[in-house]
C-alpha cells in the first residue's frame, strides 16, 4: 500500500513538472504580439478617428522627411514639354546621392563595391506607404476638391494626406481619347466622364476587352458586346418550340 502511495505520488510530481513548464508557455504565448493585423477592433470609431488624427501630424512628417532625403523635389519644369492640358513636365534627375558620390563615380564602380561602401543611392529604395501600418488610397489635395465638386463625395482621411507634391503629379482629370474617333480629341473635356456614359461597356486606354463571365454589354440599340456570356446567344437566335415525342405516343 505504501508503495503504491509512493508511485502515485511520484506520477503526480512527474505531471506538475511537465504542465506547470507547459502552462508557463502557453501563458507567454497568449501574450506574445502576432505579425498579422488584428481583425477583431475593440475600439469604437470616435475613439479609433481621435488617435489617428492625432498621430496625422508625426506620420506625415516621418514620410516627407523620408522623401526630401532621397529626392530633390523642386519645382522645376520642363520648358517645352507639357500634358495635353499644358501642365508642365518635370525635368533634371530627382534622385540624391549619398554625400561626396557622383554618377560617374558610381558608374565606375561594380555592384561589391558599392555595396562595401554603402553608397547606393536610397531612391532605388521601394517607397513605403505614408502611413504603412494602416495602408490604403490616398488622393492628392486636387483631386479630392475636383470629386467632391463634380460628384459630391468628399475623399479626405483623417489620418493622411497626399505625400507627394502636385507638380509631379498627372491631369486630373485626366484627358480621355477613342481609339476609332482620335479626331475628336479629348472627350472628358475635363470631367471624371467613366461614371457617366450611357453604355454597357467601356475601355480606357485599350481599344477592347472582353471576358467570357460577364453578360452582354450593350445599351439601347447597340449590339457592341452583346455576344458574350449565355445571355447574349440570346441576342442571335429566333426562339421557336420543338417537341419531339416518342414515334407510338399518343396523339
């Protein structure tokens, strides 16, 4: 019987030494921070929107820190080239070398060396978003003021702005053209056109497209993209009734 206390007693300071050790883990686990995003908020939205904004400050001066260090981002236009609405193009390399390097000395070394000397230039780099914990479309300032006039819809976040200056930036909006009707210029005339065109379908920048898991995307009386999906053999066809009975059915 004693004995049998004994073993009993051993197995129970054998188990304790294996789950306390397990339990501790588990424990650090739990509390160990993941990689992934949290999906679960546990923040209502006023609160989430008063954090962040206040964050806004500190972040948009983190990333125009980070882009004044890599890229000369003067004003400097090009005196004979400009976008079809005359915006002018940007001239002259934007990208800054570390202190002391020229191109032609980079030029002159191989890829080791400047990797030994640490001279690569950093606007190679890939670019983070402003913001790259939280990511997400951002619009520049012009282009938030032309939606919001010609749409009534207000793009503006309040936890970022645009990073980059205007004067790089393209038209907005931006100049529309048809392929079969290059004569006409730019149809957009200057207004965000996509949303508005009475038509079932519509390219950009391509002259066509076509998918077979979309139905026909004709409108009113043109058939322009009506013979795709199952739907549109509809467009092709005289419907008529066949019924085929059996040869001694009656009649």
């Amino acid at each position: 019987m004693k004995q049998k206390q004994l073993v009993t007693t051993g197995w129970m300071i054998l188990s304790l030494t294996f789950i306390v050790p397990w339990t501790g883990w588990l424990a650090q686990a739990a509390e160990k921070s993941s990689s992934y995003a949290p999906v679960d908020i546990k923040e209502d939205f006023q609160t989430i929107l008063k954090r962040m904004n206040a964050k806004k400050p500190k972040v948009m001066k983190r990333q125009l820190d980070l882009l004044n260090e890599r890229y000369d981002l003067g004003d400097r236009p090009a005196g004979d080239v400009a976008m079809f609405r005359g915006k002018p193009l940007q001239e002259g390399v934007r990208i800054k070398l570390p202190k002391g390097e020229t191109w032609e000395k980079l030029s002159a070394m191989n890829p080791d060396e400047i990797k030994e000397k640490d001279v690569f230039p950093p606007g190679f780099l890939p670019l983070p978003h402003p913001n790259h914990a939280e990511g997400g479309m951002v619009f520049p300032e012009f282009h938030i003021k032309e939606i919001k006039k010609q749409e009534s819809r207000d793009l503006t976040r309040f936890d970022l702005d645009f990073d980059l200056p205007d004067h790089f930036l393209p038209e907005f909006p931006p100049p529309l053209f048809l392929t079969t009707r290059p004569d006409l210029g730019d149809v957009s005339q200057g207004k965000l056109v996509a949303s508005r065109v009475d038509t079932g379908m519509m390219f950009i920048n391509q002259p066509t497209w076509t998918t077979p898991d979309l139905p026909f995307g004709g409108i009113k009386n043109s058939g322009y993209g009506r013979e795709l999906f199952s739907m549109g053999i509809q467009e092709f066809v005289n419907k008529k009734l066949v019924r085929v009975a059996s040869i001694d059915a009656q009649v």
